[in-house]
C-alpha cells in the first residue's frame, strides 16, 4: 500500500472509531491485507490501536498481531485480560508466540501461558529451551507429516483435517512411526498422482535438512543455496520436530544485516526501531564505542607531537595530514567491509586468507599507484610545493592504501577464524588503528627525504 493511500486508510479507521460505527470497521478490516492492517495501527496512538484491536474477531487479531512491531505486540498483550491475552497466544504460530514471550517479563508470561491451551504451552516451552539464534529457537513445530503407506486420497483427506493448523502445506514430510524424516512430497506432486497411489512410491527422499543447534545465519545460507520455502528441523536422532519458513528467513538476514551495519558503524545492535529508540538508549548505544574511539586517537596525537621539529620547519607537511589519515581510513573500510560481506555470504573462507591478502596487495598498490599520480600533478600544478614535497606524499599514499587494504582484509579473516564477529573489525577502530600507521610512514619518510 503506497503512502497516500495508508493515509487516507488510517482517517478512515479514526474516523470509524471516533463515530464508534464499529460494525462498519470490522467489515472493512476484514477486507484488508492483515500487513496493511498492521501498519496502519503503528500509526495511531496506543489507545485507539488497543481499542480496535479489541473489535477484531479472533482469527482477524492473531493474524493483524504477528504483523505489529514488537513494542506494539507488548502493549496489546499487557493491556489485555489474561483470558483474552492467552486466546491470542493460542492462535499465533508457535515461532511467533515464542518470540514475543522471549522478550516479556517472566511472571507476565507464567499469567498468560497459564491461560493458553496445554498444547500451545508445550510448544512454547518446546521452543524456549534452544538456544537464542539457534534453528531450534526459531522453528515452528506446526508443520504436515504424513505416512509413507498412506494413499494420496487419505493424504488430502489429512490435510483438510489438519492443515489449518500447519504453517504451510506446500511441502508435506513424510515420517516414521518413531518420527523419523524419511522424505517430502509436494503438494502440487501431490495433486498429480493418482488417489490410489502410495506416498512412499513417489516421495523425495533426498532431503535437506538441519539440526536444531544449527545457528540461524547457516539456515539462511541454505535458504540461499536451495530457494527453498520451508526447511525441515531435526533432533540428533533425526527425529524431525518442526519447520523454518523461508519469512523467519528474511527476518533472520534483515537482523543479521541491520547488527553488521551498526556493529560496522560502531554502535551497538539494538532490536528496536529507530523512532522507538528512546534519546537515552540511543546513547547508550553509541557512546562506548565513541569513548573508546576518542580515548584511541590521542595515540593519532602522541606521533604528531613527536614530529614537532619537522612540522615546525616544514609547516606544508601539515596541510596534507587530514587527506592521508581519510585515504588509508577509506581504502581499509573498503578492503574490510569487501570481505565482512563475502564472509557472509559464504563466498570466501578463512582457508582462502592467502588467496584474499594476495588480491588486496595488488589492488592496494594500482589504487596507490593511480591516487599517487594524481595526487603529484595537484601538489605540483596546483599546490605549487616542490618535488620532494610532493614525492613525500605520494610515497605515502601508496604505502599508506597498501597496508590498509593488507591490514583490514588479514584482521577480518583472522577475527572471524576465532568465532568473533568480523563486523567488530570494520567498524571506526580499525579507522583509527590505520590513521596512526599512516601518520607514522608520513613522518617516517618526511624525515629520511628531508634529511631532519
């Protein structure tokens, strides 16, 4: 829904509200996209969102709820009585229950899942005992299991009965009596056999699957590889105990990516939406890294200061300070955030280290080389300063781009080789560790060419 038209829509409901003409309301909600439902009661106060959440029926409310944002989920849910709240939790997904209660207030969740039917609390339960980003915590264990000497007939006459009840029905797995994973059929294969015909005799069975500790960022990389939908979750017995679906995928990498960015930036990953980030978290988010960013640059200071005598005597030297610092700054971002990006989409591992530090030295010394020559026709042409001068800088640069580029690629591999996040590397810090070598070859070479 295009911006005017979500404007025009969220008048309407007010106005509905306003006039209290709910039965109106109702009708027109139903007709709605549940997405654009949702994002039109981000945009109203909490009150008014509360009160037309509470004129939904209940499948219409479980469906909207999934859709909101977090901090609206919270306030709807505390904002209702338990019965109420727990009849909400009852027509979520497992996955998405789990989510919102994940981030809840211990006795808030006991109320409310004290309320829920004994399968959702079993369930839920099920789901929180994995750990965070692990391909358990994020599973849904409403899937369509079948058996492999069932006939096509009796599958749809299951999935008519139970498959309201499922995530999706796209995919159909069939198991064991021991719930073992023995293949999948689709359901569009599915409607292309015979109703006599056994499931066994025309199921996949090579199945691609992963364990509940898998972390979440390998999920989304076999999503990647295979397009898949949906991808069946086993135990270590391969006993299969739900499904991920391919929008907890897009999630995954939304967040993933969003925690790169800030941790890039350096800021610290937060789950909340800028606008609802109060002006005292958002502080906190940024300050440590700022502190420590400040604290790191007078080290910049000390070597400026050991090389007083030569700038007293050479002022020019100074003028260029800043477009070196940016220069071997910009060309290790560039190297870093390069390979924290291949990282992530598996196109490099730590095995190619030597392949990548080879790559980056030749491409550090033709960018070196190219911003080297400009960069003397300016000093010269421009600038007016003499040919040492200008030779200084131009060494500089050069050796300046290499070992940033050598720098930032060899530090993000060897980050990630110890299970740390490579982003952490390519964030200010490593801006401020190659502002300090670039200074210190600057005055390295001012001082042997200048003979001071």
């Amino acid at each position: 829904m295009d911006e005017i038209r979500e404007q025009k829509e969220l008048e309407t409901f007010r106005n509905l509200l306003n006039n209290k003409q709910y039965t109106v309301l109702r009708g027109k909600a139903a007709d709605m996209n549940d997405s654009d439902l949702a994002a039109i009661m981000e945009k109203m106060a909490d009150e008014d969102m509360l009160k037309m959440f509470r004129l939904f029926p209940k499948e219409l409310a479980a469906d909207v709820f999934s859709q909101l944002e977090q901090d609206s989920q919270q306030y709807i849910i505390t904002s209702l009585s338990e019965k109420e709240a727990g009849s909400i939790i009852d027509n979520l997904f497992a996955d998405d229950a789990t989510d919102l209660l994940e981030e809840m207030p211990a006795n808030i969740v006991k109320k409310i899942l004290s309320n829920a039917k004994p399968e959702t609390r079993k369930d839920i339960n099920h789901l929180l005992q994995y750990p965070d980003d692990s391909a358990g915590s994020i599973m849904t264990t409403e899937f369509m299991d079948l058996k492999e000497n069932m006939t096509v007939a009796e599958a749809f006459d299951r999935i008519r009965t139970k498959g309201i009840d499922s995530e999706t029905v796209n995919v159909l797995y069939v198991l064991n009596p021991k719930r073992l994973l023995l293949g999948t059929v689709a359901l569009r294969s599915l409607i292309m056999h015979g109703q006599d015909e056994i499931i066994g005799d025309f199921m996949h069975e090579d199945v691609i699957s992963c364990q509940t500790s898998t972390d979440q960022e390998q999920v989304a990389k076999i999503f990647q590889k295979y397009d898949f939908t949906a991808l069946p979750v086993v135990d270590k017995e391969n006993r299969m105990v739900g499904i991920i679906t391919v929008d907890d995928v897009m999630d995954i990498m939304e967040k993933e990516a969003t925690e790169d960015i800030d941790k890039m930036g350096g800021i610290i990953p937060s789950d909340k939406p800028y606008f609802k980030t109060s002006v005292f978290e958002t502080w906190k988010k940024r300050i440590p890294w700022l502190m420590l960013l400040m604290i790191s640059a007078t080290f910049t200071g000390k070597i400026i200061t050991s090389f007083e005598g030569a700038l007293n005597r050479f002022v020019i030297l100074t003028a260029y300070i800043p477009m070196l610092m940016d220069t071997g700054g910009n060309s290790g971002s560039q190297a870093s955030t390069e390979v924290v990006r291949s990282l992530s989409l598996g196109q490099i591992r730590f095995e190619d280290f030597l392949k990548v530090i080879w790559k980056e030295m030749r491409v550090g010394l033709l960018c070196g080389a190219t911003l080297a020559s400009v960069n003397f026709l300016k000093c010269i042409f421009i600038d007016h300063v003499s040919v040492t001068i200008a030779s200084i800088i131009c060494i500089t640069i050069i050796c300046c781009v290499f070992l940033a580029k050598l720098a930032a690629s060899s530090l993000t591999l060897l980050v990630s080789k110890i299970n740390l996040d490579p982003a952490v590397v390519a964030s200010p810090m490593l801006t401020t560790v190659i502002d300090a070598i670039s200074l210190t070859i600057y005055f390295t070479v001012a001082v042997a060419m200048l003979g001071l």
